[in-house]
C-alpha cells in the first residue's frame, strides 16, 4: 500500500531526526495515529494528560536537547489548549513545531463542528512559519520549512493537517512550474561579528574598570568561555533565571540571580560596576540594570532584535555567544588590580551566609527556604532541575549551587504556571539515565502537576534512571501572588483567591504506585531528601511550608515598604506570622551567621 500523507510526514520528520511526539489524540488527526501505528520503531508517541501539558514538554524538550520539540494536537479544543505552552517556547526562543487537526478541506467555511481558523489564531505565537495543508503535494516542502525554520530561527511553527488531507495518498511535488522542492540538508550558519566590531568590543572592556557580565540562555552552551573572560577582566558575573546553568555558583565571582527573585550581590554588582558585558539574554526589568549613563556596554546576542533593548549599549555584536567569546578573548587584556574582584568575592561569600542563617531560621512547620538549602550540597552530577512559576521560583534562583554539567530551566519569558512537572517529563525523555528534580508549589501541582504524575506513573519503568523528584510546597497559599499583593499593591491577603485546597500529595503518589514522602518536621527534611534520591522509582517529596515566610527582593523601594506596611495595616490574616518572619528575615541580612558556624 502507497504511503498516505500522514506516513509521510512521520516518515519526513524521522529524517530531520524528530525521535518523539508529544501529544493527545482526536478525530482530527485520526490519520496521523493510524500512521503511528504503521511506522514501527523510531518514533514514539508521549501522550500527555493535556495538551497544554504537551506543549511544555514539546518546549522542554527543545530546552534540554538542542532539538526541535514537536507537539500534536487534534482539531478546535485540541489546538486551542495547546497555545499556552506555545506561548512560553515562543518567549524563551525555544524551536518547536505544532502540528494540528483540522476539519475536512469541503467542510471549511461552513460553521462546522470543531471548525476554528486555526491559522488566525496560530499567527501571533507561530508568526514565523503557519500553514495549511490543503493538497498532497504541499506535504514535503511545508514539512521541510516548518522544521528548518523552527530549527535555524528558535522559533515555534505551525502545520494544520485536514483530517481528509491525512488518509489521501502522498504525492510529490511534479517538477514543473508553480511548485517547490525542498531539502532537509543541514544548515551551514556560522554567525560571527567583523573583526573590527570585535576590537571595538575589547576597548571597552579593557578600558573598564569594573566590569560586570549578566549572561542567560543564550550563554548555556559557553560556560568556560564566560568563565575565561570573567578572570581575564576581574569581573563579576550575575544571572538571568534562565541562564542559572550558564555558570556554575561555587565560583567566588558568581553573584547569582539578578531581578525580583535576584540576590544582594547581583545588586550591588550593577549598582557598581562602570562597565557591562550582556551575553545572550533577554532579561527585561530596568530597574536592575546599572543606571543609564553609568556603564558602558557590550552585548552578544544570536538575534539582532533583542540588541540594545534593554540597555543603551554603546557596541552590540550579532552572534553565536561561545564564538563570539572565543573570537573576543583573544583581544582582552588581563586586569592586574583585583580591588574590584575582591569587594565581589566578600560580598558574595557574605550572601551565602545571610542565605544559610534564612534557611535555618525556624517557621511552622516548615521554613520552605530549607528545603532548597538542604537539597543544594546534595544535588547529583549531570542532574536536571526545572522549577515551576510561584514562590517555589524564589528559592530555586536563591538558594541552589548550580555545578557545571547540570542542567535547569523554568518558564522564563512567559513565567507561566503548570509547566514544572511536564518539563521534568520531557527532561527525562531526553536524558533518561540522569536525575531529574521538579520544584513545584502547591498552586501549579494542583494546575497540571498532579496530572502529569499519571503520565509518569504509566511510563517511568522504561526510564534506565528511574529517579525522578516531584518535590512539592504545600503552604495552602498561592504564595506568590499573595506577596505581590502586599508588597505592589498594599492589599491584604485575599483569602478567596488565595488559599489552596488541601490535597494529599505523597498518598496520591502511593496510590498511582509511585514513592510518597510528607515531611513536616524541619529535621526530617535532609534525610527525606536522601531517601528521594536513592529510591528505586518516581518520588513525590511533599513538603509543608509556612506562606509566612517572605521571599524579600535584593533592594526593597520606599513604595514596596510602604505598600508592605499598609497591607499588615489593613487586617492581613497572617500578620503576625509575616512580622516575625520578616525580621528574621533581616536580622540574619544585617548579621549573617559567622563563616565559622557557616562552615559547621
């Protein structure tokens, strides 16, 4: 039997090297699964519980692999609900391609069931690439495009399949006029800036004085070039969250986290430095930048619309940042005078100390910084962390030291919530034989983290690895929101919105065969961990947390004290527990642990 269009495709896209779909079935791509079960090894479907969760681990894949994540949908619903997780490949650059049901070609226009435009509503997050099938022959060059473009762009696309389309036979394109063929070769780009663009560069940077870098994503794969051109120049280095990988945090030099979820050290780092050194990120929030005026600056970026974007910089080069790096530290010239380094390096370890006297402090039951300093000294080699938007975010940028060979993300651009435990699938998928740990708050578990425990439930034995960590912060508060409240807005806590219902997330990890863990006392949560990590299957690690205890930005604005003051004022519930939170909170940042008692 001849192929039919949806043989095809997976055939097409084994060829780009596509190894996984993930996805959920429907009527409209009923074609499509009937290919899979034709295709044989080679190509596995992931069925998510969801197709928003699809998405995230379509993205995720694409995060922790290099590779186009590919994700499936049907027609309508099916399409509609995988935007969101679109959306965030779409903000953090991430490649992937969606590809989707549709109703039959003849039925189109006539406000049939199911029948949505779906390239209007596909045109914002796929803009680069979205199209319609409407004839066999259109199947190789769309297919080809779809994949290149996503690839070479970082961006998501978008290819709609007629369910009728799906079961004709496929046919290539005739080689006369009017049609396309295509090529899936690999390729060739080498991006690069002029050398004088470079020298331009390096004037700068060895004119400065002190320098600051702030790397993110696009830096992950330049770790040792970002680490020799920091000790060339004396710098300091801050991160932005997606980029917490980028270097590792037991350098002395490492500042850790720069914004809202950011440390004193980043901080102080871009309130200080007379020049800056931007590789590869995006971060938006100008109130963390160095004042305009004050720095110099440099950027490296792969894409030239995200240059000179958030700051004024006075040379931007288009490039690859680990060639660019490469090209760029030759020209550098070492700095002698460590004044600049030095006053980096105190206050960096000071940090760590103020971070550890926090951690320490007690809170009822849990104090949920704990539980990040105590998992950080026993982290694996080569482990994967992703972390979910919410409170749970606060700590992970904190409170973990990041080593060189682990990998982490989050949802970055988009800071979405529901897509922590579908990464860690996704994760897995990619690096079955490595440990993968999901932070996740109470608020996005009970979004899309509890059904994500049935897909690992049904699939986890084919893993070579079986660790997997769900480690969840049960405080029965939308913690996050719940501050911003306070400290942007000056309203109490609204309990209505902001309470969680209570759920039993260690019993229902039981219950699906999985390694269940409820801790509650602060002494059990280190050897809780130990268990989690020598377990022979899946773990979900519920810990419960104080909502008391405040996630307390780097510099705190007379408008957020304000604000802060005039929520306890106005009759928060957790008052009481707030204040005495927050002066703990202070008082181990005015008078951090010794490096002693640290060290003990």
């Amino acid at each position: 039997m001849s192929d039919t269009v949806a043989d095809f495709l997976l055939k097409r896209l084994s060829a780009w090297g596509v190894k996984r779909i993930y996805g959920y079935p429907g009527d409209g791509i009923n074609g499509i699964m009937g290919a899979f079960g034709r295709f044989g090894e080679g190509m596995d479907f992931v069925q998510a519980r969801h197709e928003e969760l699809a998405a995230f681990m379509a993205c995720a894949h694409a995060k922790f692999s290099g590779e186009v994540g590919v994700c499936l949908a049907t027609s309508g619903p099916g399409a509609i609900h995988l935007l969101n997780g679109l959306y965030d490949a779409k903000l953090d650059h991430q490649p992937v391609l969606a590809i989707v049901g549709q109703q039959r070609r003849a039925a189109l226009g006539g406000d049939y069931q199911q029948e949505v435009d779906l390239v209007s509503l596909f045109k914002d997050v796929a803009h680069e690439y979205v199209h319609m099938l409407t004839v066999p022959e259109q199947t190789r060059p769309l297919v080809d495009r779809a994949m290149r473009i996503a690839r070479d762009q970082r961006a998501v696309t978008c290819l709609i399949f007629p369910n009728d389309l799906q079961d004709l036979p496929f046919a290539e394109p005739p080689r006369e006029h009017g049609t396309i063929h295509t090529g899936i070769g690999h390729t060739g780009m080498r991006s690069l800036p002029g050398q004088a663009d470079l020298a331009r560069a390096a004037d700068i940077l060895n004119q400065g004085r002190k320098v600051a870098l702030l790397v993110g994503a696009g830096a992950l794969h330049a770790t040792d070039e970002v680490i020799e051109v920091a000790e060339l120049l004396g710098a300091g280095v801050a991160k932005a969250l997606l980029g917490k990988a980028a270097v590792p945090d037991n350098l002395p030099y490492v500042t850790g986290s720069i914004g809202l979820l950011g440390t004193k050290p980043s901080w102080d780092l871009m309130n200080g430095c007379d020049t800056l050194l931007m590789v590869g990120s995006g971060f938006p929030y100008s109130e963390f930048f160095p004042k305009e005026g004050q720095a110099r600056g440099v950027q490296i970026d792969i894409d030239p619309r995200m240059l000179s974007l958030r700051y004024p910089m006075e040379v931007a080069l288009v490039g690859d940042s680990k060639e660019t790096l490469r090209a760029l530290i030759p020209l550098l010239l070492p700095k002698p005078d460590r004044t600049w380094r030095n006053e980096i390096e105190r206050k960096v370890e000071r940090w760590w100390r103020v971070l550890e006297g926090r951690a320490m402090n007690s809170a009822h039951p849990i104090n949920p910084q704990r539980v990040f300093w105590e998992l950080s000294p026993r982290l694996p080699d080569n482990c994967i962390l992703t972390s979910d938007s919410g409170s749970a975010a606060n700590w992970y940028a904190r409170d973990l030291k990041i080593r060189q060979g682990m990998m982490a993300s989050l949802s970055g651009g988009l800071a979405t919530m529901g897509p922590g435990v579908p990464y860690a699938i996704a994760a897995k998928y990619a690096h079955p034989e490595r440990t993968v740990i999901a932070l996740v708050g109470d608020g996005a578990m009970q979004m899309n983290g509890v059904n994500g425990l049935i897909t690992i439930a049904k699939v986890w034995k084919d893993w070579s690895n079986p660790r997997l960590i769900v480690m969840v912060l049960n405080n029965g508060d939308l913690n996050q929101v719940t501050w911003e409240q306070r400290a942007m807005e000056g309203d109490p806590k609204f309990v209505p919105s902001q309470f969680v219902p209570d759920f039993p997330y260690a019993d229902y990890a039981h219950l699906l065969g999985l390694n269940g863990i409820r801790v509650d006392d602060p002494l059990e949560i280190g050897p809780a961990w130990d268990e989690a990590l020598a377990a022979d299957r899946p773990t979900v690690l519920e810990m419960v947390t104080d909502p008391d205890v405040p996630p307390l930005p780097p510099h705190i604005t007379l408008k957020e004290a304000k604000a802060y003051l005039s929520a306890l004022l106005h009759g928060d519930p957790d008052s009481l527990g707030i204040v005495v939170a927050s002066f703990k909170e202070e008082w181990d940042t005015l008078f951090p642990p010794s490096a002693d008692k640290a060290k003990g």
